[in-house]
C-alpha cells in the first residue's frame, strides 16, 4: 500500500484554455481529495487536428490562467511541448512511472468524449497499467463504450470508491459527477472569428493574451 499522495495530469492543446477545463477539474480535486494537478499541453496530438495557437503561445494561456486562479491545486508540465513527435500519452506515463516510482499513485484526467475514443488511442487500453484514469462528464456523452469488449474492460476497472485511488499505484477507473459545462475550444475560437463576445468562458487574462496575439481571427 502507497502512503504517497495521489498525483493527477491533465493532458490537453488547451487551444485555448477554458473554464470547461478548468472548473470540472477543481470539482474532480474536490470529490477525490487531490493534491496536486499538473497540467500537460501537448504539441503534436496525434487524435486530433493540430492545435491553431503556437506551442509557446497555448504554454503563455495555460500560465495566465494559473496565475489568474491562483490555486496552489495546478502546476504546469511543460515536457510535452518539447516534443516534435506526435505525444502519445502511454509513452508520457511511462516516463513519469519511471520518475515516480513503482508504488506513486498517479492519475490521468480525461473527459468522458476522451473515455469513448480511449481504445483507438495509442496503447490507450495499456494506461490503467501505469495510472488511474480519472473522468470529468461532459454533456452531451454516454458513459458506455461501443465495442462490447472493450465495455468489459471497462467495467472490470470501474470504482465508485474515491479513496481506492490513493491506496495502489494505478488500474482504476473513476467516473465523477462533475459539472457538465457547455463550453470548448471549437466554439471560443468560431466566436472570436466571428467577432461573438466570450465573456464568461475563459479567463481575462487569456482573452488580454488573445486580443493582444490576434489569435483566432
């Protein structure tokens, strides 16, 4: 049995970073008593369409935005951004297995979009042997996976028990309540295209840093 404290990532473009990250996750820290979540941006998602902001400019939102919660819960992690391969987070926690140690236990937090695409992932059914997968609902999703084995896998993961988290180092699933916001990345950056305002669903500080960039226009 570990005695370390949980340690949760939270991998992502954040093109831009958004309250729709950010307060589900702070509900998550809340419900599963979390110490520590360090943010993972990433520079080549190999799931997704390539990211319109710079490395360097989604890095300078992801820390005006810390700086503006000013929650001792975040910290940044900027080893992804390093990469100019494609981030496979498999690979990722492989690293930080190794940092951490055999017994750490360690976390990965994904939104339920991310739980259904898990098994067309790189090795993304290998993540529970090197963490636990925590999951922030997102409206709109169901909590089932498609395939009926891949749903077997699943439930043999599953806990509703928070503190099992902090007792082995990885090989669980949680799937919290959390606030299903309304809000993405796609939609902010249509809005500023389209000249809509985004009061409300980014920090200030970010939108200063968007405005001041020219980002999205």
């Amino acid at each position: 049995m570990s005695k370390r404290a949980l340690t949760a990532f939270y991998g992502g473009t954040f093109d831009p970073i958004h309250y729709g990250h950010l307060r589900p996750v702070i509900a998550l820290a809340r419900l599963v008593n979390l110490q520590q979540v360090i943010l993972l941006p990433n520079n080549v998602p190999p799931h997704r369409p390539q990211p319109v902001a710079s490395a360097q400019q989604r890095l300078a939102m992801a820390r005006l935005a810390l700086a503006e919660l000013a929650d001792p819960l975040f910290t940044l992690d900027e080893r992804e951004l390093k990469r100019l391969t494609p981030s496979y987070t498999v690979e990722t926690f492989e690293a930080l297995r190794r940092e951490y140690g055999p017994d750490a236990p360690l976390a990965f937090i994904i939104g339920q979009d991310s739980l259904l695409t898990l098994p067309q992932w790189h090795r993304g059914l290998e993540l529970p042997t090197l963490c636990h997968v925590l999951v922030c609902a997102r409206p709109g999703y169901d909590h089932g996976l498609a395939d009926a084995r891949d749903t077997r896998w699943l439930t043999r993961r599953l806990t509703r028990d928070p503190q099992a988290l902090h007792r082995q180092p990885a090989g669980l699933i949680y799937c919290a309540t959390t606030p299903e916001l309304a809000i993405s990345a796609s939609d902010i950056r249509a809005r500023y295209r389209e000249g809509r305002p985004c009061d409300g669903l980014l920090p200030p500080s970010v939108q200063g840093y968007i405005d001041a960039q020219g980002l999205y226009r």
